[in-house]
C-alpha cells in the first residue's frame, strides 16, 4: 500500500450523539409503517419518502443561502437572481431512485439590483 492510500484510509470520527434524531420522533416515525399501512422500504416506502423529503429540504436551504433571502420573502423580489420554481430530477440513492423537484433560481436583466 503505498502512502497516499494510508493517507486517504483515514479512520471515521465518531459521530456526535447529540446530532441525532429526538427518540419520540424516531419511534413515531418506525411506529408509521404498521398503521398506516406504508412500507418501510420499496417504491413509495418510508426510508425513500424520508430521504426525499430531507434531500429537498436541504436543497432549499442551500437555495436561500445562495439567494440570500428566504422563500416568500419581500428582500428577494425584483432582484436581479432569484427564484424560479423546481424541476424535478430523479436520483439514485442507498434506498433506490428518489424523484425530488430541484430548486431554481435565475438571473436576469443586470439592470435590477443584486439583492446581496
């Protein structure tokens, strides 16, 4: 093994506990499957509604911090690079194809003010 692939095996940190979700809101969510009949895992199932529903939050909060304003706020309007719907894009993932509506913003005419 040469020493740049020592370099790049690098251990795992531990990860944080306190990161992690609250017990009342991790047991509701295992309790769901059972009685309202959804599948934990498959098309439709809970781990692929789970993981679409934070990669799109996500998405948007990267979208605000690029804008530099929050959705719905007056400070975006008029600006010369905002908000332009989603479209939606499917991607693969541990739990199998997700369709997620992928944020968009645009520029347009240098004339309007860059809201920064």
């Amino acid at each position: 093994m040469s020493t740049t692939e020592e370099q790049s095996q690098e251990p795992k940190q531990p990860r944080d506990s306190s990161a992690s979700m609250a017990p009342e809101l991790v047991r509701q969510l295992a309790q769901r499957p059972a009685n309202d009949g959804v599948d934990l895992v498959g098309p439709d199932g809970l781990l692929q509604q789970l993981t679409k529903q934070v990669l799109e939050a996500s998405l948007e909060i990267e979208r605000s911090e690029h804008l530099d304003y929050d959705k719905h706020e007056m400070t975006g309007r008029n600006c010369e690079n905002s908000r332009n719907g989603t479209r939606l894009k499917t991607v693969t993932t541990e739990v199998g194809p997700v369709e997620l509506d992928v944020p968009r913003d645009r520029r347009v005419n240098s004339s309007r003010k860059l809201c920064r």
